[in-house]
C-alpha cells in the first residue's frame, strides 16, 4: 500500500470509531452522573437492551424513527427510577440489584421481541446529516461531519455535562452527594432527590444509547445486539476516571482499537477469528487493569445514605 | 430454638413476598403481549409439578443451578460479585468433554472423578482471574467477570468448531458444530427409565453439605466469611485478605467448571452449543433465595428448575417466549436483595415481626 492508501484507511477507521463511539459516550456519561452521585447502576445493559428493542420496533412498526427514540429514552428513565428506588430508597446492594435490572431488561426486550417482531428484521435506520460547508472540508470534513444527529449529540454532550457538573450548582451537589453524603446532607441538599435526579438521568442517556444500537447503527435488533456494550461503558466510566473528557477519550481510543480490529477481519490478513472477535473484550480488562486508582472514585459509591444512621 | 424457627420463617415469608412481587410484574408484561396471566402463570408453575416428566427435568435443572448458586453463595460470602459464572460452566464443560475424550480406556470410578475434576480446573481458573485482578489491581470484578465471559464464550466456539469437533460431523456434515460423543465409562447413568434425571444429583448434594462443612466447621471458612464481612478486622487479625478473595473466586468459578462437566456426562454426552442455558446467572437468582448458604442453595434450586421447566411448558402452551422467565428472576434479584431494608434494619424488621406475628 502506498502512502494515500493509508491515509484512505485511516480516513475508514476513524469515521466509524467516531460514529460506534457515541452509544459508549452516551451511556458512560449517564453512568458517570449516577456514579458521580454515589450510585453504581450495573443494569446498563439492560436498559440498553429495551431501549434499543423499544426505538427498533417504532421504527419498524411504525416507521417513527424520532418517537421511538423518544420513548426509549422514556423507558430508560422508568427503568432508571426502579433502579433509584430499589438503591436509594429501600438501599438494595447496588452490585448485585444491578444485575437485577441487567436480566430484567434483557428479559423484557427478549420476550417482546418474540412477540412482537419474531424474527430478525432491517430497517431504514437514521440519515446521515451532512453540514453544508462543514462536511466538504478535506479528511476533517468526513471524519467529522458526515455522520446521524445523534453523533453530533453525542459529542456536544461532552463539554455538556463537564460545564453541567463542575459550573453549575446542581454539578456541584451532585460532587458533593457523592462524595460526602452526611456533609452534603448537613448542608440542606436532598441526598435522595439528587440521586434519584442522577440514576433516571444515567438510565434515560442509557436508553438512548441502546436507541443509537438499533436506529442507528446495526438498524435492526437482535436478542445479541447490546453485546455487552453496556458493562464496557461503564468500564468506560472507571477509565476516564468519572471526568465527561476522560471518557471521550476512553471511548475514542476503544472504538478507533475495535475500527482497527474489523479492518483486520476482513483485510484477508490470516488470523484467527475467534481472536479478532475477542480482542475488544481484552482490551477492557487490560484498560481496567492499568486504569484503576481508587481514589479518583467518588467516596461513598455503592454506599447507600441512612439519615438517621451515623456510620 | 423458637427463635430460631420463628427467623427461618421470616425469611421464607419475605422471599415468598419477593416472588409474588416478581409474578406480579410479570403478569403486567404478560398483560402487554396481550396474555392472560392466570392461564400462563398455571402452566409455568402447575404442570411442572403434575408430572413425572416435569419433576425429573426441574431435578436436572437443579443440578448445574445447585452447583453455580453454591459457587456464587461463596464469592458473596467474600463480598466479590460473580457474573462469571456462563463462561466458567462453558469452560468446565469443555474441560470435561476434552479429558473425557482424551481418556477413553479408563474405568468409571476412575474417569468420572477426573473429568469432574478438570471441569473444577477450568472453571476455577477462569474465577480465579478476576478473583487476582480484583485482589491485586483493584479491578471490578463485575466488570471481569462479564468481560471473562464473552472471551470464555469465543474459546468455546473456537474449540467445538474447530480443535474439538466431531469427525463424524465434519464427514456427515450435519451442521451442528459439537464434539464426538462421551465414552460410556465417563456417563452417569440415568436414575429413571425415559427420563432425563441422573445420578449427579447425588455428587450435587454431597458436593453442597461439603461445602458447608468447608464454609462453618474449618477455620479456612471462618476466615473466608470474616474476609466478606469484616475486611478490615479480618486484616487487624491476620487473615490475608487478598488470598481469599481470589481463593473464594477460584472455589466459585470451580464450582460452576463442575456445573458444566455435570452437564456434559450427565445430559448431553457431548460438548454442544447452548449446553448452558443461562444457568450462570439464574445462579444468582438462586444463591440470593437459599440466602448464600449452601444448604440454603439446595431447596432454591429445586425452586427454580421448577421454574425454568415451567417457562419452557408455558412457551409451549401459550405461546410466551420462556426469556420471560429471565425478567422475573431480574425481578426476583431486585426484590431479594431489596428486601433487606426489612431484614436488616431494626425499625422495620420489628414493625415487620409484629405484624407478622399478630397475624399467624
């Protein structure tokens, strides 16, 4: 290969990574938020799951792309709201009350989707949104702008959510019930409102997420779809170390690998596809193995808020 | 004593309080698909029970169930959460199918202890790497144990497509990618004429009361317990904390290795796809209802292979996808491990006892 042919391919890779970016950037911000405010909500994937089966079946019943994204989102929240219940509320052990809504949602999308659809289905899926000007500029222009709306959210969400948590005052509570909950509390800040606030917000950017999965990426659903893409953004989450940037570049570096990883299966390079096929799974472990350093984690995560409890 | 019986009851009143809450958001679902609940919820749990057929296969579920929700019980005891537990039955159950196949010639009493032995092997090591990750780099191990099973799920296809595969089958071609099928010297016999019930339902009992001896009558259990209850403490009094932890996930991880070598010399004689169907995490459904004690784990597993064989006669009697069954035992979890506001905290717990005793 020469010189421009690389420069071809790297153009390839990068478009895709910045377009399978944005479900991991969506719902590792929303984990973030709800980690932020001292909730791990492991049920990610689930929500990921219904929201995704729930935008697909709009879109392809209905042929309502927006309204199934809408009610994704909607979903999300509801399931989001279980979750604050279940954690805040009567203080389950956030761990494994995750996993609860994780097989919940997985269960409630695999029997709808037998019901509903039977098998597998394709739709449209969402139109590329080219910006007049913006997507003829040259390299930048296709890497950039030449992808859905959601992508261009998923990005504005970025600066978004670092000026939501570190310049507002409502950014500011959320730090604090996360951190020092009792202090917090001593302060007159509604500890369970704010989590309730985070966790509904996280699983609703989750139901996006899953949207994104089915509307606009795969544009179809099947009972594998979510692939686990849930469990890694919150990796995602533990990687950029709980900042809105750091889990950008988390996400940009994991889907450039995976961009790379299928440029590899079908480069007709021999390789084993079993490994090609697991490689994304690796890379996480090898990520949450280098990444981790307790103390960037907010203090009182998994840890549920007793106002009457001095612990 | 009375006391004693009077809190055996309390938890069984709350579990079967988290379980009508479970159905009753089920039947909510059931209500969207446009279901009548009262006809699906007699055949998910009525028939079952009404049936030889429905009695041996809850019994055959029992088993990998019993062995995973033991192997669960143990990692919670020491406060790791196990999600492993898919790819750890699916490498044990390679494990077992590639010893067994490997060593055709030898005797029964021999071979069957070696083959679940290598199930125990894989299955342990599998656990054990993110019980070590979780020790020594602090990695989630929710997370690892997640990711662990996708990489375990890919060997899996890997070895019973490829290495591992039946040569009749590549010369037939009948399109099932599975192993050759198990010499009979490494078979449990089966226990009933026409049935699927085996005699590893006996290795699951005694493998469970072994673990509870292991769990309250050695000092490596009461360590191990201390570990998951009092880190710090058992720190102050010497236990080596981390060894534990990765010791609790190799002992859970191997018991769902031998899940899966139970499978495969007792139901399917061979290593096939969708050999575990989903036990790994109606494990943890399992290992929350007996309360994370072994024993405890024996009753919840027959419970839920109830279950698990009545979703399958609901799906063939009124047409409900049995991955319903999945959103109930999601919901079970929720209920479960919700429920301890009531057990744990005083207040509640006494303003639940007294209502509870006004009334029985």
């Amino acid at each position: 290969m020469d010189v421009s042919a690389y420069l071809q391919l790297a153009i390839r890779i990068l478009t895709v990574a910045v377009a399978v970016s944005a479900p991991y950037i969506f719902a590792a911000i929303g984990e973030m938020f709800s980690q932020k405010s001292g909730v791990l909500n492991l049920g990610v994937e689930g929500i990921m799951m219904l929201g995704a089966f729930v935008a697909f079946y709009f879109a392809w019943a209905h042929e309502n792309i927006l309204l199934g994204i809408i009610l994704a989102i909607i979903v999300g929240g509801l399931m989001g709201l279980l979750m604050a219940f279940v954690s805040v509320t009567l203080k389950a052990k956030q761990g494994i009350s995750g996993i609860g809504l994780y097989m919940f949602g997985w269960g409630v999308a695999g029997t709808l989707f037998r019901l509903f659809v039977g098998g597998v289905q394709s739709i449209p899926g969402l139109q590329n949104l080219n910006i007049s000007g913006l997507t003829d500029l040259p390299y930048i222009g296709r890497i950039l702008f030449s992808h859905n709306i959601l992508v261009y959210l998923a990005f504005l969400l970025v600066p978004v959510s670092w000026y939501v948590l570190y310049k507002t005052p409502w950014g500011l509570k959320v730090r604090a019930v996360g951190s020092t909950p009792r202090a917090a509390d001593t302060m007159g800040i509604n500890v369970t409102k704010i989590r309730y606030q985070c966790v509904i917000l996280g699983s609703m950017l989750a139901g996006l997420a899953g949207a994104y999965l089915s509307v606009a990426q795969a544009n179809m659903f099947a009972s594998d779809l979510v692939a686990g893409r849930g469990f890694i953004a919150i990796a995602l989450v533990y990687f950029g170390r709980w900042k809105p940037f750091g889990i950008l570049k988390g996400a940009m570096l994991f889907s450039i690998a995976n961009g790379f990883q299928r440029w590899f299966q079908i480069s007709g390079i021999a390789f084993p596809y079993e490994v090609t096929v697991v490689f994304p799974y690796v890379l996480i472990i090898v990520v949450l193995a280098l990444s981790h350093k307790k103390f960037a984690e907010p203090t009182a995560l998994t840890v549920p808020y007793d106002r009457e409890f001095k612990g | 004593m009375k006391n004693n019986l009077r809190e055996i009851l309390f938890n069984i009143a709350v579990l079967v309080g988290s379980f009508i809450i479970a159905l009753f958001f089920g039947a909510i679902i059931l209500l969207i698909a446009g279901v009548n609940p009262l006809v699906a919820y007699h055949a998910m749990i009525i028939r079952p029970i009404s049936s030889i057929y429905g009695l041996s296969e809850a019994v055959v579920r029992a088993i990998p169930l019993m062995m995973v929700g033991i192997g669960i019980s143990i990692a919670f005891r020491s406060k790791m959460i196990n999600i492993g537990g898919e790819g750890q039955i699916q490498l044990g159950a390679i494990a077992a199918g590639a010893t067994a196949l490997a060593l055709p010639g030898l005797p029964k009493v021999i071979l069957i202890p070696v083959v679940i032995l290598a199930g125990f092997t894989a299955g342990g090591i599998w656990g054990g790497i993110a019980g070590w990750m979780k020790a020594k780099l602090s990695v989630n191990e929710v997370l690892s144990t997640v990711m662990l099973n996708y990489i375990a799920f890919q060997i899996y296809l890997y070895l019973i497509r490829g290495p591992l595969i039946d040569p009749s089958e590549l010369a037939w071609g009948t399109g099932v990618p599975q192993t050759a099928r198990m010499p009979d010297s490494s078979i449990f016999q089966r226990l009933i004429q026409g049935q699927r019930i085996h005699s590893g339902i006996f290795i699951a009992i005694i493998i469970a009361f072994l673990v509870y001896f292991l769990l309250w009558r050695t000092t490596f259990g009461f360590r191990l317990r201390a570990v998951g209850e009092e880190p710090k403490a058992a720190n102050y009094a010497g236990v080596k904390v981390d060894k534990y932890l990765v010791l609790a996930m190799i002992l859970s991880g191997g018991l769902a290795g031998i899940a899966g070598s139970i499978e495969v010399i007792g139901v399917h004689h061979r290593v096939l796809e969708g050999l575990s169907a989903n036990y790994g995490f109606s494990g943890i459904v399992v290992a929350l209802f007996g309360r994370l004690h072994p024993l405890g784990v024996i009753p919840a597993s027959f419970f839920f292979g109830l279950l698990l064989i009545g979703a399958e006669m609901m799906q063939r009697a009124v047409d409900i996808p049995s991955a319903l069954v999945i959103s109930i035992q999601g919901l079970v979890i929720l209920a479960v491990v919700s429920s301890n506001l009531i057990l744990e905290n005083p207040k509640y717990r006494k303003k639940f006892l007294s209502f509870f005793v006004q009334k029985f």
